[in-house]
C-alpha cells in the first residue's frame, strides 16, 4: 500500500468523528464519491459529517444521504480527520477553506493531476472519475462494496465520463462500471432520477434558451443564453442543472457551442466543441478553463457585453485555428 494510503487507513481507524468536504458548485463526481465515502465509514462505525459550499439538492436528493450535508456545524476541533473528495484547490470548499487548512489531520482524495496538494496528506490518482479512486481505496481497505456505496460511485462515474461518452472515458471507466453493477449499483435509479429527470419547468426554461439561441453559420459557432429573466419567469432555482444544451447545437453541425448563464454572481459560460477544437484555449482568456471540448469560465458583466467578449474571443480563436 502507498505510503498516503497507509496514513489515511490508520487515521480513519483512529478516528471517531469524520468531515467530508464536496467542491462547490458541486458536481454529481464530488457528490457521488462523497456519499459513497460516508456510507462506507458510516458502516464500520465511524460519525461522518458532510459539508458543502453550495447547496445540494435538485435531483441530486434521489441519494437521501445528500439531506444530511452542512447539518453539523464545522468546528475543526470537533473532527479527528477531515477529507476533501474530488477537490483540485482549497479554494473550492469556499467559507470552510481556512479551517480545512489548519487541521492537523487534513486528506485529499482527489483525481485532478495538475491540482493543488493543500492537504497534509494528498492521495491523488489520474483516472476518469474521483469515484474509481474512492472504489479502489474502499477495496484496499476490505470495506464490502453494497448498493448503498456502489449507486453513488455509479453516479460519480457517470458525470465525470459524460455518461461514457467524453474524452475522460477509457477502458477503465467500463471496468469500473462493471464491477459497480456486480456489486448492486442501481444504475437504472441513476439514471432515470439523476441524469433523465426535469421538471416542467426546466424543460420550458430548456426550450427557451434552445429555441434563442444565435448560430453563425460562416464561423460555425452557436450562442445560447439563459437570462435572469427567464430563471425567475420559469421558476428554476439558481443551482439548477439545465443539462447539457450546448451539444444540441454540436450535434446540428456547428463546432462550438457555448451557454451563458445570467446568475447573481455573474455570467456563467459553459464551452463544448467537436473534438477537433479546444474551447479550453477560449475559457482560460477570461480566467476560466477545464478540458479541451468542455470547459468554463465566468464574467463579471452584463449578459450583452459578457455576448459580445465571448463571440470575439471564439471568432478569434477559429480564426487562429483555420492557419
Ligand atoms: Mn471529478
């Protein structure tokens, strides 16, 4: 065993009370790897304690356990170890980040190469989701692999895979898959509940910036947009998942595809691109980034100006491309 890994299975066997940190903004890896980690200590009788920045719900509920998140108060001293699940830097657990790096006794478990090590002790693995590093850690310790653990790791894998579809799924990502079945995941739960499932609302809300969207046909580029107008016409909670909009315009032919997103802390941009372009070369102008077809980014503007900056900085960048 790896000399991290032997310092987490000794601390974990030492310790009564554990805090599990989620990044923010929580995706269903962080969140699946987390629930999946606390059920299994939750088992061999360890109190877990969840935390997240953001709130968790939506269809993210169809976990009950996610209802038990932010339910304890965090006071460092009252946790023998703390453990952040799929999270590359400090920053994001937001509002617990200072306390998390005074503990003595902090962990990562993370699977993000180019993250920061802010823990004591960082056990990170390249793999395509954080729920397969938590389904190996899991086995070395001899804890038994059941539905209640294997569902959410399921999902974990599912969202960081694009459900076996992006450029992150390899031939270890179905082995995984595989053996998460054997062990009970109920993988038609995750998705119908997780991945299918929207409300009335959400569809309209989906229709609408669908129906909006701007294409340029000479630059093969699409511009959706989810206004604040729209998220309080539609009734959407500000966290809600609109899923995945922008392939529906990859899928017509159009190389990239971009969502903007008018929320209360700015305008949240969400790149895709056929294989070919890197839309991660877009997000990083305005500080953003993520993967070569899917990445990210946000502007402190209006949603005309944030429009405007992101249709020059595409047009710039399939222009640079064509040479
Ligand atoms: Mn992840």
């Amino acid at each position: 065993m790896d000399k991290s890994i032997k310092s987490l299975n000794s601390s974990l066997k030492n310790a009564r009370k554990i805090a599990l940190f989620s990044h923010e903004n929580p995706d269903p890896d962080t969140v699946g790897s987390t629930v999946a980690l606390s059920n299994a200590l939750t088992k061999i009788g360890k109190n877990v304690s969840l935390f997240c920045e953001t709130e968790v719900s939506g269809n993210y509920l169809f976990l009950t356990e996610t209802e038990n998140y932010n339910r304890d108060e965090f006071l460092p001293e009252n946790f023998d170890v703390v453990i952040a699940v799929d999270v590359a830097t400090s920053k994001m657990i937001g509002r617990y980040e200072d306390d998390f790096l005074k503990h003595q006794n902090s962990f990562r478990i993370d699977h993000h190469i180019g993250g920061d090590n802010f823990a004591k002790t960082n056990i990170v693995l390249k793999t395509s989701a954080c729920a397969n590093l938590i389904y190996y850690i899991l086995k070395l310790f001899k804890i038994n692999i059941d539905e209640s653990i294997a569902t959410p790791l399921f999902l974990g894998l599912c969202g960081d895979t694009g459900i076996f579809r992006n450029n992150g799924t390899d031939s270890e990502s179905f082995e995984i898959a595989s053996k998460l079945t054997t062990s009970g995941a109920n993988i038609r739960r995750v998705y119908d509940e997780f991945f299918d499932k929207k409300t009335v609302s959400v569809v309209k809300m989906t229709s609408n910036s669908l129906l909006n969207a701007e294409v340029d046909d000479n630059f093969k580029f699409a511009i959706l947009t989810a206004t604040a107008e729209n998220y309080k016409k539609f009734n959407i909670p500000n966290n809600d998942n609109l899923g995945n909009l922008p392939l529906t315009y990859l899928s017509c032919g159009y190389n990239i595809a971009v969502i903007l997103k008018e929320k209360e802390d700015g305008i949240h941009c969400s790149f895709r691109s056929k294989p070919d372009f890197d839309v991660s070369c877009i997000a990083s102008k305005f500080g953003g980034g993520g993967h070569k077809n899917a990445s990210g980014c946000k502007l402190d503007c209006s949603l005309v100006d944030a429009k405007k900056q992101v249709i020059k900085e595409i047009k710039n960048y399939l222009k640079s491309n064509e040479n």
